[in-house]
C-alpha cells in the first residue's frame, strides 16, 4: 500500500453513502479516514504537486454531447398522430432550435402572441457505436406543457416552460437506422402550470416552442447523474459547497452522485481535480467503493490562497470528475464553479447590507425579462450571453432574472462576467389551491435549486410567486423546500415583507412601513422593483416610461423621476412609491433592481412596457447611462464616462442639457464654446443619498438659449480628460448605416448562432435622425444573403424584411448556416444612400447527432402585406362623472373621493379607517347607455376582493361581478350584463396584503 503522510491523512476525510435500495431504503456509513489500511473507502486529498498526473493526462473523454438542434420540422396547430414514424411531414416547416412557434411583430401586447399546439419532427441516426451506452435526450426548455414520443412511443410528458428535463431512449433507440423523435407542444393557457395566469392577463407572454437547447447526451452505464433526472434532495450530479472561505484558505465540499446501470456490482474509483482558469491542477482527492446500484461521494478539498469570485473579478476555477472502473475511465464531467462566501448581516450581525467574502457590495442590479423582438424567447445562447454583458457594461453588478428560472446559457455569461443574480421561481399574481398546482410550485423550487446551486452568480432564490395571494402555509414550506435542498448558511430565500408567512423567508422585499418606519430593523431588505408604474403614459413623455418612438422629453424625464425615486422620494407624482423603501436613503439597503432592463411586451396589455433602460431590441436609452454613472470610474470593470442625454432637436426643452457622467467633474460646451464646469463634489449636494451610496446624479447645465449645433461633454479625473461624449442636432436624412454590437463574439457556423444588428438613418455628418415629432418613421428594407439569413423575412406580418424605423432605428436578427463563410447585410431606403455590411463566420467546433432521411422541407413563409399599427389603443369614450354622484359608506363622503373621478391616474384615494366593506354608490341622476366600468386601483402589488352591482331605479340590483379577487394590475375594462342604467354600486370587502389599505386611483364608466 502507497505511504500516505500523517498530515495528509488529516487532510484527506470522506463520506461515503452506499445506498442499498435507488428508490427508498437506504443508510449511510460515514468514516473519517485515520488509517489508509482500515476501511474499503479510501480518499486522499492532495495540494498541487503531490501527485503524478501522468495517468490522468492519458484519459480521453467518455462522455459524449450532441447538438441535437438542427434539422428539425415545425407544424403549427395540432394533429392527430403527428408521433406516427409514417406520418407524412413533407408540408411542414424547417425550423432550427432554439425556435418560438410563431414568430411575432415587435409590437405585441394585448395578448396577440400565439397560442396553441405545434408538433416537432426530428429524424435521426445513433451509431452502433453507441450501443452499450446509455443515451438520454436533454431539453433545456420548452414552453409550456410537452409530450415527447420516439419512433411512435410515448415517453413522457413535462409541465413547465422554465426547467429543463432529460428523457431516457437507450432503450427505444434504433442504430444505424432512422429515428423520428416528435414533440407536441402546447402553450394554452393551464391554471395547474406556474404561473398558471391566462397569458390575457399576464405582465409577459407564453412564447410557446422548443425555445432552449436540445443535447443528446452519450454515457457508459456507471456515470455522474444529472440533478433534474435523479430528483435527490439536494443530491444528484455535483453539488458544491464552500464550509469555509477565507483568502487564505477555501474547503470545497464535492458531492458527486454516481449511478451504476451495469445491473452488477463495480468498483469505482472517483478523481476529482479542481483547475484555475489555466487549466493548471490546484488541488485533487480520490476516493474509492464497490457502488451497487448509485452513490453518492464526498470529498472536502483545501485550496490555499484561492481566488474569491466576485462581481468586479469573477474568477472561475472548474472541476474535472473522472469516474473509473477498474481503473478504466468511464465518464468524465466538468463543472465551473466560484469561490466565495456571502451574507446579509455584518460581523457584529447587524442587518445593514450584503456582504461577499466578508466586504460589503451596494447591489444595483435591473430585473430583464428573456424576451427578444421578433423571436420572443427562443434566442441562441450568444444573445443570451450578448445581453448579460450589456447588462454588466450598463453599470449593474446584479440581475433579477423575473419572473422565471432562465436560460442555463445566460447564467453562464452571469457567471463569468460578475453579475449576482436572484433567481425567481415561475409566478405572477396567482396562487390557486389546486394540489397539482401546489405541487408544482414546489417542484419548481427544487427543480431551480438543483440545476443552478453550483453557480456563484446566484445569491438569492426567489421561492415565492411574485405579488401572488399566497398562503402562509404554502410560504413555509417553500422555504423548508428550500432549504432542504441547500442545507447550508448560503440559502437565502425572499419574498415581500408584507406578504403571507414572508417573516420565515430570510430575506424581505418592501422592509418599510408606509410613514417610512423600520417594521423590523433585523430583516435583511432589498428593494425588487423600482423606476416604473403600470398607469404610465408614455405618449405623454412625461412619466416612468418612455421611447424613442416619441421624443427626448420623455426618455429625459424617466431619468429625472427616477433620480428621484433612488434619491429616496416615497411620492408617486415624484417617481418613487413608498413601498421601494426609499432605496439610496436607507442605511439598510442592500440593494435595489430596477424595473426593467428591457422594453417588453405584455398579454394582459396592448401598450409596450417601455420600462427599460434599453430597448426591446437592446437599443439604449438615456437611462442606460443614467445608471451606468452610479459605479465608480475607479472601478476597472466600468470605468469613466460621460454621455448627454440630449438630441438637441427640441428648441423648447433643449435649453437645459443633462449630463450623465462619474468623473470628478464635467465640462460642457457648444459649438466649441465653453460653457460651463461643474465638480461631482458640489454635484452630489443635488441628490445627496444617492452620493452617499457612491452614485453620481445627473449634471444639470442651465443655457437659458436654445442653439441648434453641437453639444460636447468631457469627463475628468486627476486633472485629464478621459471621456468625451458628442452629440448634434440631426440634419436632413442622408444615408443608411449598418451597426453591430461590440461584444467581440464571433458568430458559429452552426445553423443555431444569432447575429443582431441595428441600422440607422443618419444625416451626411452620421449623425442619428432622432425623432423631433412621435412617430417619425422612415421605411427601410433589409436583405440578407450568403452563410446566413435574416430571420422571419419572408414574413411580412413581423415587418422584419421590410420595416418602419422608430426614431431613425431600425433593427434585424440574422441565423447562421451551418457553413462558414461571409454573410452579407444590404439595406436601402427611398431617397437614402444604401449600404452593406460583410460579417464573416467561424467554423463550429461541436459535435452534431447524424441527421436521418427525411423530405426537403422549405422555411415557413407569409406573403400578406399587413398595415402598419401605431403602439396604442383606441381611448374609451367614459361617462362624465361628478362628486355629487358619489356617496360613500351610507352618505358619509370620504375626504379626497373625488380623486377617483379626477382623470389623473397619479392621484389616489385612500380609505384611512380600514374598516370593511366599503361601498361606493354613483347616481348617475338619469338612464345612461353603460358599457361598463374600469378600476384602477391604488397600489399594483395588492389584491382586492370586490362586488359591482347596477340598477335602473336604485332599489332593485343586478349584480355585475361577485367577490372578485383581482390584482391591483387588473385594470382591463369590466363589461356590464345590463347596459341601460341609473346606479353603479362598488363594494370592496378586503384587500392583501394584511397591512394594505383599500385605495382607488381611478374610477371610470365606459359609454356605450
């Protein structure tokens, strides 16, 4: 036997669960190695150099993944045995996964986008090779509800549009033959799936299709489980752990759960080696058993002097599990994985902000929704990648990935390029009582942890149902779940403060009282949402939405009512809210995330959400640097800048320019004349909190004079000048430019790779023709020719071919060929120099599963012209309405009732006694034609239980609506039975959470 060091010894523990039974009995023998001779288990941990490798460096990869995502056919709507190995699929579409059911026009709201059924038709070859190996099919997301059939057989079904799922064929497969593998998919509405809302009435959409990955994975039959197909509590593949972290020394806890199919016992030998990001070994332990049927190892590994993964230095060491039988390799599995430690209370265990690695780090963090333009959600990983670095270069250091799990692909970019993220379980404003509900909340919560435990990007789990009616008995034992399945001081949980059972989550949202008292100054706070409101009006450009569709005044004022929310306002005329708790200005926050990164659509809606601080086609905004000002220039990751926030093409609001800037001071000019400098010093006297927090407020230069020219800000620091930004007033069209982002990714040949591109209207001097009046638009047509093509051009209801720009952009996405080589961008407009573009593609270096004989389908294509529509609706003709029509609560009228019937949705009445019900009674003093009524209620994330009832004569009532619960987002007209009326009675018996009151903004009678 090997002489093993007596320091080494102590070094090198083991634990070791040999389970007896896979499915239910089993026990667990646990032993610390204190001599290498006495036990059948043997683990040795070692630092670098210990061992000879030569061994190890000999091994070849036995793990085999395919990309299983080209060469798929599409049907939209269902069929009867479309599973069938016979049907006849020559009609159907070509389609390349990751791939949405129909694409759709960027303008989608009002629930538009598709729902329905569509089947999926792949044929496929398995080598012989691979017949003693076991084969799984792996599906990183479909959306919603899926069953997956092989040669005709039914293998399963899956439930949920967010989580990935494996599916075992070693035994279904046919080798060196065709195999059709089919998928029906559907995207209805199902009340039993989260979130389980109608997508009519959801704050996003249900983009159905196979929209993330699809990998055929080949392994021998003793391997490392995947964690969703071992459905362990908190067991399955790899899970990490760090019992200590300092900066000079880590202990890496690796769980490793190896599964044996060979239906004999074996012996197994387990190498786990961790390697710093130069693949150079840091550290390595073995150990060894007889496995029976599965088991699970556990090495603890010390690294000395580790590099702590941070969000401004994200270092990634990554495992390498290598599992021998015999002492032949069988499978091999690498894991990334961050060295770090986090908190939310202080060394003296004070609740005052969130620490990584024992340092406190402020979080300015943007919710973003994984929606895109034209594609919704069925984006490559490089956009998905692509949108994680816009959102790190923007000034963020976290992300709320609302309201769902997302794609395994972005959290790889947040990974690796330092974004802290909360990870949402699926949910939105509902809860039904429902056990196969219930019970998929729960499975979901698991489901999230287990996939995404390992990664150092994700500090908080979201196990609760964003602004959902849920019981406090539902809320415990989602963080009992939660927590079983992180048994660690890592896991922390959150929901809303004043939410059901939310004081047994760790970690509360909305941690204030409505006078701005502390309700409970020993939980951790952090405020989820902040910078938007659902009533805003954005044609109005004066409010928290804005776009480029209008003018600058509205994307200028969003900043400026959001500096005021983060500055601490509680006001809502103000941009704040007083549940944001006050954000810059409360000592305790630990952070903040911004509604939204992006623009989106939404089914409950026809108007665009234009809460981003990009657009939906990932065009910034003003407030994109707004925001990018508040990290420090000193910060390597972000560095110095400077932006006006100006296209000094509005003579009446052009004469005060705001500059965006974190430099020590800011000098403007004009026209090459200087016009002023001010410090970031006297600067922070304009918004003192959020100076305070390390943040930079706008620079306000007053210039009494409008001037059509140039507008030139510097930015200094130490005496240089080290960023200059430069604008100027648009002049007339001149010609089309062609814009890639600078990420430096380089697009795949892989039929998969997306390519996103904008393209501007630009005067002769490059300038950008931004909008001077809503809706200027030029219409521009794209081509796309060569190792690509452009998405959805031969569609001509998605407008992507052929389209209008908003606010001289205009926007295209291209797919790649599976061939390398140039693709060629053209785009020409009436009356505008045309130009091209030449972008060229690498060769992919992955392994793609053999494509069976199928027919020669043709891409999907819709010749219809369709009109143009305008980002609107068409405005409801209401019924004129007075105080003296209202009587409250039996003739006794509220003070502040008549700001129901004000028409200004940012006035609210709130009934200060809470005392229920309360009823409102309108005499309309004679017979009106009524279509019915619309509530906008006071706060959005409240739920209100009412009853409306109508009346010819005041006596006797019809009721309209009985004991309705509806969100406080549920603003959607209310359509009346009876139609000829006097009288309309609202009665409001509760409202949640328990601490609300009931309060009403609006109140309106839509005519007939």
């Amino acid at each position: 036997m090997r002489h093993i060091s007596r320091e080494a010894l102590i070094r090198a523990r083991a634990v070791v669960r040999v389970f007896t039974n896979r499915k239910n009995a089993w026990f667990v023998k646990t032993r610390t190695l204190a001599l290498a001779g006495a036990l059948c288990v043997l683990s040795f941990s070692f630092a670098v150099g210990q061992v000879n490798t030569t061994d190890a460096k000999k091994d070849t990869a036995t793990r085999t993944v395919l990309n299983f995502n080209t060469h798929w056919a599409f049907y939209r709507n269902d069929l009867p045995h479309a599973e069938a190995v016979d049907y006849n699929d020559k009609d159907w579409y070509a389609v390349t996964v990751p791939h949405v059911m129909r694409l759709e026009k960027k303008h989608n709201g009002g629930n538009q986008v598709y729902q329905g059924v569509g089947w999926y038709r792949k044929y496929f070859k398995v080598p012989s090779s691979f017949k003693n190996k076991r084969l799984t099919i792996c599906f990183d997301g479909v959306q919603m509800n899926c069953d997956v059939f092989l040669n005709g057989e039914k293998l399963c079904t899956h439930n949920g549009g967010y989580m990935g799922f494996v599916v075992d064929i070693t035994n279904k497969v046919k080798f060196d033959r065709d195999n059709v593998l089919a998928v029906r998919v559907s995207n209805l509405n199902d009340p039993q799936t989260p979130p389980g809302k109608p997508q009519e009435k959801l704050d996003f959409n249900y983009y159905g299709g196979i929209y993330r990955d699809v990998k055929l994975v080949a392994t021998n039959k003793l391997y490392i489980s995947d964690p969703l197909e071992a459905n362990k509590v908190a067991g399955g593949g790899l899970f990490v752990t760090y019992p200590k972290v300092t900066k000079q020394l880590a202990e890496v806890n690796i769980k490793t759960h190896v599964v044996n199919d060979f239906g004999t016992p074996q012996q197994v030998k387990l190498v786990t080696i961790i390697k710093d990001k130069n693949n150079k070994e840091v550290a390595k332990s073995i150990v060894s058993n007889t496995v029976q049927h599965e088991q699970e190892f556990v090495q603890t590994i010390s690294m000395n002097n580790p590099s702590l993964w941070h969000p401004d230095h994200p270092y990634l060491y990554h495992i390498v599990s290598k599992v021998y039988v015999d002492n032949k390799l069988v499978d091999d599995k690498i894991t990334n994985i961050g060295v770090r430690t986090i908190s939310f209370t202080s060394p003296s265990g004070k609740a005052d902000g969130f620490y990584i690695n024992g340092e406190k780090l402020y979080l300015r963090g943007a919710n973003r929704h994984q929606c895109y333009q034209t594609i919704g959600d069925a984006a490559s990983n490089s956009m998905q990648y692509r949108d994680a670095l816009q959102i790190k270069r923007g000034g963020f250091n976290a992300v709320r990935a609302a309201h769902y799990p997302q794609s395994p692909a972005f959290l790889n970019a947040c990974d690796e390029l330092g974004l802290m993220v909360i990870e949402c379980e699926p949910g939105w404003q509902f809860f039904s009582k429902d056990s196969v509900f219930t019970n998929r909340t729960f499975r979901d919560i698991r489901e999230m942890i287990r996939r995404d435990r390992n990664r150092p990007s994700v500090f908080l789990w979201e196990t609760s149902l964003n602004e959902s009616p849920t019981p406090a008995t539902w809320a415990k034992q989602a963080v009992a779940i939660a927590h079983e399945e992180m048994p660690n001081n890592q896991m922390f949980t959150a929901d809303d403060f004043f939410a059901n059972g939310s004081k047994c989550y760790d970690v509360c949202y909305k941690v204030i009282n409505e006078d701005g008292s502390d309700p409970m100054p020993q939980m951790p706070v952090i405020t989820r949402e902040w910078g938007d409101t659902w009533i805003a009006d954005p044609a109005k450009e004066n409010g928290l939405r804005a776009s480029r569709i209008y003018t600058e005044k509205g994307l200028i004022n969003q900043c400026i009512l959001r500096q005021n929310a983060l500055n601490g306002t509680m006001l809502e005329e103000e941009g704040g809210y007083w549940d944001h708790a006050k954000l810059d200005a409360n000592d305790r926050m630990s952070g903040y995330f911004l509604w939204s990164f992006n623009d989106v659509t939404r089914g409950s809606d026809p108007i665009t959400a234009f809460c981003g601080v990009v657009d939906a086609d990932r065009y910034e905004k003003f407030g994109y640097y707004q925001l990018k000002a508040m990290q420090s220039a000193r910060n390597a990751n972000y560095g110095p800048m400077v932006f006006v926030a100006s296209f000094n093409n509005h003579p009446d609001i052009d004469t005060s320019i705001i500059v965006f800037s974190n430099c020590d001071k800011v000098k403007l000019y004009r026209n090459k004349h200087f016009i002023k400098e001010i410090s970031r010093e006297e600067n922070g006297a304009t918004a003192p909190f959020i100076a305070s927090k390390g943040g930079s407020p706008y620079f306000r230069f007053d210039l009494k004079t409008y001037e059509a020219g140039e507008l030139k800000a510097e930015g200094w620091m130490d005496g240089k000048c080290v960023a200059v930004h430069t604008i100027a007033t648009p002049g007339v069209a001149d010609h089309l430019e062609i814009v890639l982002d600078s990420s430096g990714i380089k697009p795949v040949a892989d039929a998969v790779d997306m390519i996103p591109f904008h393209v501007k209207i630009c005067d002769k001097n490059g300038t950008v023709v931004s909008n001077s009046q809503p809706f200027n638009t030029y219409s521009i047509h794209l081509a796309v020719s060569g190792a690509g093509s452009l998405i959805g051009a031969d569609i001509a209801r998605v407008e992507a071919a052929i389209q209008h720009t908003e606010g001289g952009i205009g926007y295209g996405i291209i797919r790649t060929t599976n061939n390398a080589g140039n693709i060629t961008i053209t785009t020409t407009s009436d009356n505008l120099k045309p130009t091209k573009r030449v972008i060229t593609t690498i060769k992919s270096n992955e392994q793609f599963v053999l494509d069976g004989k199928h027919y020669a389908w043709k891409t999907e294509k819709e010749n219809s012209a369709v009109s143009v529509q305008r980002n609107g609706e068409e405005k409801e003709k209401l019924i004129k309405l007075t105080p003296s029509m209202l009587k409250l609560n039996d003739d006794k009228l509220s003070a502040g009732i008549e700001k129901i019937i004000d028409g200004n949705y940012s006035t609210v009445w709130i009934d200060e006694s809470k005392i229920t019900p309360v009823e409102l009674t309108i005499d309309l003093e004679k017979q009106h034609s009524i279509k019915g009524c619309k509530i906008v209620w006071g706060k959005d994330s409240d739920w209100y239980t009412y009853s409306l009832q109508v009346s010819t004569d005041g006596k006797e009532w019809q009721t309209e609506v009985d004991s309705m619960k509806s969100s406080g987002q549920e603003y959607k007209p209310v359509l009346f039975k009876h139609h000829s009326l006097k009288y309309v009675r609202l009665l409001v018996t509760s409202v949640q959470s328990p601490q609300s009151k009931i309060a009403i903004k609006e109140f309106e009678l839509l005519a007939n």
